[in-house]
C-alpha cells in the first residue's frame, strides 16, 4: 500500500486535523505547551525539538499551501506548533513560565505587531511559518524580561 504524499502533508499542516477544528491556531498551540511540561526534566530534548520544528513547518507549509492551493489557509496550523515551541526556547520550566508564554505567543500571534504583518505577506511557506516565528521570538523575549525581574 503506497502513501498518498499529499494525505501526509495536510495531515501534518493541519496537526493530525486539529487545523479543522474551530479557533485551531489556539488548540494547536497547546501541544508545544504539553511538550514542555512533560520533558521539563530534560531541556535539551526540548530545545532540540523546538529548534527542529522550524525547518519542519517551514517546508511542510510550503508544500501544504501548494495543495490547498490558496495563500495561507487557516487549517495550516504546523507554524504555531513551531511558534509555540520557540516561545520556550530555552526557558525553564514553570507553570506560569508555561501559561504567559502561551498567552503572549498567542496574542502576538492575532494581533500581528510590526514586522509580523509584513513578514505574513511573504509567498508560500515563508509567509506562513516566518510571522508565528517572529510571535515567538517576541513572547521569548518578553518572558525572558519577566523571568530576569522576576516579575512571575
């Protein structure tokens, strides 16, 4: 039985369908969160996986937006799984580490700061995974000032 290329690429785009689902990009974005606290003894492993998850999203968004043949479609949701992983890229584990990242992720992920709404509007996978990356990078930092000043 051979594989349909195409079934595996929407298949993972969309999260094993979570993209289908109502406020997808929220529900996806809870995985990485799951992540993190199960490997919280093992950062390494984390990290590894987070920086993984950009090439990852990169060409499977490529690919995907290619099928679905329209810009960007909502059910791609692999570039908040990858986002959300590198909005703990290199942080320790905490609870409310865990809930502001995901919540700064998120809210820089809808409301689209300078230079996230000009870097969406690249072509194909770039534009897809590139605006959730530079969220990321974003929240990262926040929760790094949080952290250092030990606001939380």
């Amino acid at each position: 039985m051979l594989l349909d290329k195409n079934k595996i690429i929407k298949c993972l785009a969309s999260f094993f369908y979570i993209g289908h689902l109502p406020f997808s990009g929220t529900v996806a974005s809870i995985f990485p969160v799951a992540v993190f606290f199960l490997l919280k003894g093992n950062p390494l492993i984390y990290n590894i996986i987070a920086i993984l998850s950009l090439p990852l999203a990169l060409v499977i968004s490529q690919r995907a937006e290619l099928i679905f043949q329209e810009k960007d479609p909502r059910c791609i949701v692999i570039d908040e799984i990858s986002g959300m992983f590198i909005s703990f890229l290199f942080v320790p584990f905490k609870w409310n580490y865990a809930i502001l990242g995901f919540i700064i992720f998120r809210f820089f992920d809808i409301i689209k700061f300078y230079p996230i709404k000009k870097i969406e509007k690249l072509p194909g996978g770039f534009g897809i995974a590139l605006d959730d990356i530079c969220a990321a990078v974003y929240a990262n930092l926040i929760l790094r000032v949080f952290i250092i000043t030990k606001a939380v």
